[in-house]
C-alpha cells in the first residue's frame, strides 16, 4: 500500500513532486520537493516509490509524475484511488504516522441480520446513469448532476420501496465528460470528481447492501479518454488506429486500448483492467460487472480471463455472496454465455448478456410489429421464442440465431439508456408517440409529448384517454418482461412512464437529459408505478418466475394470421404440471381488439386462490363455469394480464 507504481519504458528518468494540501495557499508545483522513482527490475518499463520512505508529517498530500525532467508537462498516477482538480488533475494520498493511510470506512453492519444479497436468478436490475439522480424545475432543458449522497437521500429508500434488488450504476470512475453518461474514462481506480468523493460512493453501496439491494459497475474498457496512461506508456496500452487490431470496433473519439500485442511478456491493457477489477471489489464490494462495448473489444481470451479472475476474487472475499459479469454484444452472439468448443478453452466468456432481441421483439409486440410472413417463422413461434428466451430473432437475417439454457444468462429489458434511435427511446414516448400518430392528434415529437404529459389534465378527452391507453401499454409491457424467462432490467424512470425532455436523437442531448422525478405523482404515472411496484415484488419473491420452466397453454386458433385476434397466454410452471398451486399465469391480448368477454382454458380448479398482479386499470377478474375447465375475463387492446395460483 506504502508504494506508488507506474508504467513509463520510454523514459529515462522519472519523479514524483508533491506537496501538502495544507500548502495550497501557497501553489506552485515549480517549487514542490520533488523525489526519484526507481526502475523496477522484476517488472520492466515500470518505476516505483515508497512514500513510507520519504518521513512525511501526517497530512493530505498531492502528487504527480515527471518524466525525463520535463516539468512543464506533468503526469497524474492512473492508479490514483484520490484525484484533486486545482489547475489540472492530481493524485492524492494520505500519511498518518509515516505511512499511507486510507479513509477509515466500517463496511461491519454491512449486511445486518436477515438480509442476504440476492441470487443471480432473483435479481431485477435498475440501470441508474447516477446523473439522472438530480434535476432541476427547467422546462425548456434540464440538466443532470446527481452525486452520490442525492442518489443515496433523494432516491435509495424510494427505490427499495419499488421493490428493486439489483442497482447497474453507468460509469462512476472518473471520467472527462461532465454533462454525459461517463463513457470515457480517465482514472480508472477513483469516483468520478463531480459525482463525489470515494467515501460517499462506499457509503452508497453499503446502504444499498443494508437494504438487500446488489451493485454493479458499468466499466468501458474498449477505450479511454485523457488517461495518463497516454502520456506515460502509448503503445503499450493504446493503438494509434483501430486498423492496428483488425475487428476492433469504433473509438468513440477516445483512445482505444491495445490488447493483443505482448511487451516483456504481458499484455499492459488487459493487465491494467484486471487489477481494476480487483480493486472495485476489494475497496467498494462491488456485486458485478456490466463490460461496455464488448465487440469493439473483439478479445474473448481477455474478457474470459477478467471474469473469471473477478469472480474468483470475490468468491475469495465473499463467499456467500453472488456474483455476476454482464457483456453488452451488439453482436448478439450468445455463444458467449456457454461452455463451448469454440470458446477460449472451450468455457464461458461471461456469465450473461444484454438481450438486444428481446427489447426489439416486445417493442413490436406492443406495437403490432410482429407480423406473420411467408417463408419466416410465424407470430406464435416468435412470442415463444424471446418470452422463453430459447430463441433470439435476428432482424437482419429474419432468421432465429441461438438462444439461452438458463434465466441468468439473458438480460431482457424494453428500455435501456441507449435511447437515440426512434425505436429506442423512452417506452412511453415509443408508445405514446405512436398512438398520437395514428389518431392524428399530434406528431408524436419530443415536444409534443411533454407538452401533453406536463399538462394532461387541461387537454382534450381524445388526448387524456390517449395517455391512458399508453400508460397501459406500458404496464403490459412489464407485466410481459417481469414474467419472462431471463434478468429483467428497467431504466430508471420507466417505471412510473417518464418522457424525454430533450431530442433523444441528438447523442449529447439523450445524456443530459436526466429523470423528471416529478412526473412520478402526475395523473395516471402514479398508477403504473404502483403497478410496475408489483410485478417487480412478484417477480423477486416468486419461486416460479425464478427457474426457468415455462408453458404456452394458449394461442387464438387465428393468431398466426395477420389482423386477426392476438391472445395467447402462458405459465411459468415452478416445474409443476399446469393447473398446479404455486403458479404464474399470464394471459395476453396483444393486438386492437377489445374483448368485454374472453373464454380460454383454465385448468386451475382451486379458483378461489387466483390472484391478480399489477391489475389494469379497467378490467373483469375472471369468472370459471362449473366444470372449471375454462375462465372468462375481460382483456383490453394490448392488455397483458398476471395471476398467481
């Protein structure tokens, strides 16, 4: 912990100069001491200090890097666990009796009596871009700057009450941008500057833990902005073109990492991120990793290697505890997710994958997209496919591609913060946009939609039961993605239907574009929320929805055919018979027509044990004959219903 270590096999000489924060009165890194590092025999290219050395007075100090005495272009420690900002980006380190010292932070109430972290199989995950977590009263344009402690005392106890048990926290390493996502990360081992120190992150994910509520970290390790890394070590870590690793992926107007090419046998980059990995957990308890950009990365060895040396680190540090390495392929390759021969040592590269097909098949669904055609898989074998997840659609192709064996494996979401492109934004504005179209009572546009939404109860009766109607779409749509075979995942917001503010279109605006948490009490928002609260509760506490059993007991004779009735239902069967106790039932209408009376078998005969979940807001329970073989309820355009048995 004493030693301070950094890469630089292109200099001949390198120091450290520093100074006491207590001297900052008086600033002028000219003038700082300054001390030499030594070149490390067992580790060529890299020099190293031990601060111990140096009998420090207790104290805060910042520090940086000079290479071959060239003062005028210093160089921040990549590995900094503390950054300072004072006329440029420094490392901080503490002394207390001569010796580094980190913050003293009790993690010992962690997880008090009774709460256990959930299992992969029981998570439900809310992708949180922790700027989101604050915004200000603007109509014209907000702007997010959430900190941890907002997330912490505006949010954490709401959110537990939604009944979520899994938060994916975007990018909160420390990165360039200020008013976006994080994406382009500059120092890898401490919180973002304007996010808040690193305290006030641990102290976020032990309240989140107190709660039974896991944490992940959504990392970017195909590329980096104004790392130090670039100044200290280029080609060791970074490739002047993408052309220089073939099948790498875009830059992002950043530096992408190097990772195939050995120096003194080892591969800098991918070592790099390794010992990231290890010090989120071992320093924040991290629960899990979601990897950014995993076929710009192109490297299944690397990223196999960094899950599997991530989790046995938190295996070795708790034990008891789940773990969870989540790949977003663009490429939907779910061959990532399996023991394979055409793996890396023929195991796994990662343990899940995000389920593009799964958000672009129930956007259809709910939209009337999907629709029957000559030569291709027909409507009913579609729904079957991604609500069980065996199959995934390819669009492109029109064809099915591979699916998945276990519900850990896929991440089913309907909206995530990829929103920029018409069919990715926002559920309600997806929706909403659509029917406003259809009807000719509107253009659908971003304006347009939070005009009416701010100002719903002054439109006209066409336009209040239009917002209706796509609330309740938006309900079906969780009801579908609570009770499907894979992770269910939402973006923060959806779940009481929040809109865009700002042009999702435009890929600087979609990031600074942060939740309106007031429209969460706004007419018919607070109903879906109480909705979506429990599906979500159903779908954590359930043991049916957390195995991966299911059967479509239901399809309308005419489902295949197009503009014809649209039901179908099906059971998670909890591995018991249909018509079992103990069971989740959904039966779905998923086309415009309006059923007052819908017949369909039911082979539950303890009918008195039927209960709803999440109801609509109009709609019959059902009513059983006296054979008990079928049932009668009221089914809505595009109305999904959930029952436990």
């Amino acid at each position: 912990m004493n030693t301070l270590s950094i890469p630089a096999p292109f200099a001949t000489t390198v120091t450290m100069r520093f100074a006491p924060l207590t001297k900052r009165d008086s600033f002028d890194p000219d003038s700082w001491p300054s001390t030499p590092l030594q070149p490390l025999s067992a580790q060529p290219g890299y020099w190293q200090i031990d601060v111990a050395e140096l009998a420090l007075s207790d104290g805060d100090y910042e520090y940086e890097f000079i290479l071959d005495d060239k003062t005028d272009s210093p160089v921040p420690d990549p590995y900094a666990e503390e950054i300072v900002r004072f006329g440029g980006y420094r490392g901080l380190f503490r002394i207390r009796d001569g010796v580094r010292w980190r913050w003293p932070f009790s993690w010992a109430d962690e997880l008090s009596s009774g709460v256990k972290l959930p299992d992969n199989n029981q998570i439900v995950i809310y992708e949180m871009p922790l700027r989101w977590m604050s915004s200000g009263p603007e109509l014209i344009r907000q702007v997010g700057l959430g900190t941890f402690d907002q997330a912490i005392f505006a949010h954490l106890d709401q959110l537990a009450d939604l009944g979520i048990n899994t938060i994916e926290l975007l990018p909160v390493q420390d990165s360039a941008d200020t008013l976006n996502w994080g994406y382009g990360t500059r120092f890898f081992f401490t919180t973002d500057f304007d996010m808040g120190p690193p305290i006030d992150l641990k102290v976020f994910i032990k309240q989140c833990h107190q709660r039974g509520i896991r944490v992940f970290l959504d990392v970017v390790m195909n590329h980096a902005r104004e790392c130090p890394l670039e100044k200290l070590a280029f080609d060791w870590f970074f490739l002047n073109s993408p052309s220089e690793e073939p099948g790498r992926g875009q830059d992002w107007g950043a530096r992408m990492f190097r990772y195939r090419k050995r120096f003194n046998g080892h591969y800098p980059a991918r070592e790099f991120h390794y010992q990231m990995a290890q010090f989120w957990i071992e320093e924040y308890h991290i629960d899990g990793f979601r990897l950014d950009e995993f076929q710009s990365i192109d490297n299944w060895d690397f990223i196999q290697t960094f899950r599997e040396r991530a989790t046995v680190r938190s295996k070795q540090l708790f034990p008891d505890r789940p773990f969870l390495v989540i790949a977003e392929d663009s490429w939907r390759r779910s061959d990532i997710v399996y023991d394979k021969p055409g793996n890396p040592s023929g195991r796994k590269v990662v343990d899940s994958m995000w389920n593009f097909s799964y958000r672009d098949d129930i956007r259809q669904l709910m939209g009337n997209g999907i629709q029957t055609s000559w030569g291709q898989p027909s409507r009913r074998e579609r729904i079957v496919a991604f609500i069980s997840g065996r199959k995934t659609w390819n669009g492109l192709s029109q064809s099915f591609v591979g699916g998945f064996a276990d519900l850990s494996q896929n991440v089913n979401y309907i909206t995530s913060h990829d929103v920029e492109k018409p069919e990715e934004a926002r559920f309600m504005n997806y929706l909403f946009g659509q029917l406003l179209r259809q009807k000719q009572l509107g253009d659908g546009s971003v304006d347009t939609i939070r005009t009416i939404v701010d100002t719903i109860a002054g439109q006209s009766e066409a336009i209040i039961a239009t917002h209706a109607e796509a609330l309740e779409r938006v309900r079906s749509g969780f009801a579908i993605l609570m009770t499907s075979v894979g992770i269910p995942m939402l973006l923060a917001g959806e779940e009481f239907g929040d809109i865009h503010d700002l042009d999702q279109t435009d890929y600087r605006l979609k990031m600074s574009d942060p939740v309106d948490w007031q429209r969460r009490t706004q007419p018919g928002h607070s109903d879906l929320w109480n909705a979506v609260r429990a599906l979500i509760y159903l779908r954590t506490s359930h043991p049916a929805l957390q195995r991966n059993e299911i059967e479509f007991f239901y399809f309308h004779p005419a489902i295949d055919q197009n503009d014809s009735t649209r039901v179908f239902a099906y059971c998670r069967t909890n591995g018991r018979p249909v018509g079992s106790e103990g069971q989740v039932v959904v039966v779905a209408n998923c086309g415009p027509h309006n059923f007052a009376q819908f017949w369909l078998p039911w082979p539950w005969t303890n009918t008195s044990q039927i209960k709803e979940v999440g109801p609509p807001a109009k709609g019959t329970l059902p009513t059983f004959p006296f054979n008990a073989n079928s049932a009668n309820l009221s089914l809505g355009p595009y109305q999904v219903r959930v029952f436990t048995t």
